[in-house]
C-alpha cells in the first residue's frame, strides 16, 4: 500500500499537536518567542557580518549593537512616556468636566443615561491613573518570571544567532532520509516567508508610528506622538489601529475644542494614512514576503481571535503562514494521485 499520501495527514496531526503543547506552556516559552522573532529581524545582518569577521564575531557585534540602541531608546523614552502619563493625568479632572458640560443638556432629557453616566465618572480622576499605573508596573517588576524572561532572552537570542545553522542540521538529521527533501523544501519556505514578514511588519509599524504621530501633531491633537506610537504598535495586528488609536484621537480632540470640521480633517488624515499602508507599504514590505492575500489575511485574524482571544489576533498572520505552507505541500500529493488526472 502507497503511505505517501498519509505523510501529510500524519504531519499535520504532530503538527497539531505541536501547536496545542506550545499554547498550553505559552507563558513559560514566551522568552523563547520573543527571541526568535529578534533572531528573524537581526539574522540577516549576523549572516552578512559572518562573511568577513566570522559567525561568533558577527553575533557579538551585532548583540552588542542591537543592546545598545534598544538601551538608548529605553532612556529616551522611559521619561517621556511617564510624562506624558502625569500630563494625561493632570489634564483628566478638566476633560471630565468639559464632557460634563457638553453632555449635560442631552443628560437632562434622559434620567437612566444621567444616572449611568455619573457612576461611571465616579472612579474618573488622576489618582486612579496613577494608582493603575504605579500597581501595573509594580506588578510587572515584581513579578519573578517577567524578570526572568528579561534575563532569558539575550542568552536565547545569543544562541539562537550562533547555534542556528547547527540546530536546524541536528533537527534534519532527526527526519528520515527519504522525506529529507519535502521537509528542507518546507522549512525553507516557512523561514523565508517568516523572517520576510517579521521584518516587513517591524518596518510598517515604525512607519505607521511616524506618520500618525506626525498627522495628529499637524492637526493639533493632544498626546499626538503617544497616539502614534500606539497606531504604530497596534498595527502588528491588521486593521486594530481603527479601534486602538483613532477613537481616542477624536474624543481628545473634541475634549480640546476640536468641532465637525476638525474631527472629520483628524479621521481622513488617518485614513489616508491606514491607505498608505494598506496599499502600498505591507503589500511591498509585509505581502511579497508572506504570499498571503488580504482575504486570508481576515479570515486567519476572524479564526485565530475567535479561538485564542488577543495572542490569536497577533500571532494569526506568522500562524496562517505556516499553515499555507503546509496546505501547500497537501496539494502538491493530491494532485499527483491517480484519480486527480484526466480520467484517462
């Protein structure tokens, strides 16, 4: 009997399985994610650099580079971030009382929504942010595992940079020899398509960051840097900077006095810009890469979040990669059996 059309089957059975032991010990791998994604990113610089000084040579200049750019983005905006908190802080108590007062006419005609609205203004001031913020990062710091991972992932990440080739030849020698070629032809594709799309979505959010914060600066929108950077983050999950950055933009603004004309220049701005980036930056820098279309796109974000909630959305596009890959491979033996021919 011919198995060679149960090897996809049973591939994508351990596959599966693979999939649900790394959802389960999701926590404690995450070190392990977070240093391969920055293993994709700066791979291809170490590789160029091996050339010349010579693989273990490459990884420390280029580690110790990377360390010291991310060192010096920290201390730049580390201040800035917190004070930008302490202004939105402060500036909380005025726009609580400006929505007060646009609001009050129309709460007066409604008793159930004046009564909902009050309690939810109860627990809105600045020492509720503050007190939010300060136990966030408390917790966060306090946390033995969190302090961990960020002890993990420069060692992972150094081995991941150094060992690579020579893990990825131990793994290969685990495979049969006769399914040698489909797996080297699989994996190849999945690295490339991978590395491609982390790199090209690590460029589009550090455009996108830029160009909204500077669209909101020129509109005049409070915290318009800080909404960029939130447009620019989110934008690693398709579509999310329509729900994460814009609607706070036009309540800030209007808070400030922004009117119709100024809410409607603030959303066509973002428009433009989302426009930008959806027909132009991540089809050149993210699609080419990923070989994904805008509908599988959407349909591995609806499926992905549905079944895993937030880590589904951020990880639905590298996961549909994957999988077309290997979805791939399944026709490729479906059409070559015999009853796929032409019935001669």
């Amino acid at each position: 009997m011919d198995h060679r059309g149960r090897i996809p089957l049973r591939f994508a059975l351990v596959a599966t399985g693979a999939a649900l032991s790394l959802w389960l010990l999701r926590r404690a791998l995450a070190p392990f994610f977070v240093a391969m994604v920055l293993a994709y990113l700066l791979g291809p610089l170490v590789d160029r650099l091996a050339r010349r000084i010579g693989r273990p040579w490459s990884v420390v200049a280029t580690l110790s580079g990377f360390v010291a750019t991310a060192a010096g983005l920290l201390v730049v905006l580390l201040p800035w971030l917190a004070g930008q908190a302490e202004r939105l802080a402060a500036s909380l108590p005025r726009w609580k009382a400006a929505l007060e007062a646009k609001l009050l006419p129309w709460l007066q005609t409604h008793p159930v929504w004046r009564d909902r609205f009050s309690q939810a203004l109860e627990g809105l001031d600045s020492g509720l942010l503050l007190r939010g913020l300060r136990a966030t990062g408390g917790g966060v710091l306090g946390c033995f595992l969190d302090l961990l991972a960020l002890i993990l992932v420069p060692l992972i990440l150094y081995y991941l940079l150094l060992e690579g080739p020579s893990l990825v030849a131990i793994l290969r020698n685990l495979a049969p020899p006769r399914h040698r070629e489909r797996l080297d032809r699989m994996a190849g594709a999945i690295h490339q398509r991978l590395g491609g799309y982390i790199r090209g979505q690590a460029a589009v959010a550090a455009v996108m960051a830029v160009l909204q914060g500077l669209a909101f600066t020129i509109l005049g929108v409070p915290y318009a840097w800080l909404l960029g950077l939130v447009a620019g983050l989110s934008n690693i999950v398709p579509y999310s900077p329509y729900f994460t950055a814009l609607p706070p933009a036009l309540v800030l603004a209007y808070l400030d006095g922004g009117r119709g004309g100024h809410l409607m220049a603030i959303t066509l701005a973002f428009i433009a810009v989302q426009k930008a980036e959806a027909f132009y930056f991540t089809p050149v820098w993210v699609g080419r890469a990923s070989r994904l279309h805008p509908l599988e796109v959407l349909l591995a974000l609806t499926a992905f979040g549905f079944w895993f909630g937030i880590l589904g959305l951020v990880f639905a596009v590298p996961l549909a990669v994957v999988l077309k890959v290997l979805l791939e491979e399944v026709l490729v033996d479906y059409k070559a059996h015999p009853w796929f021919g032409d019935g001669a």
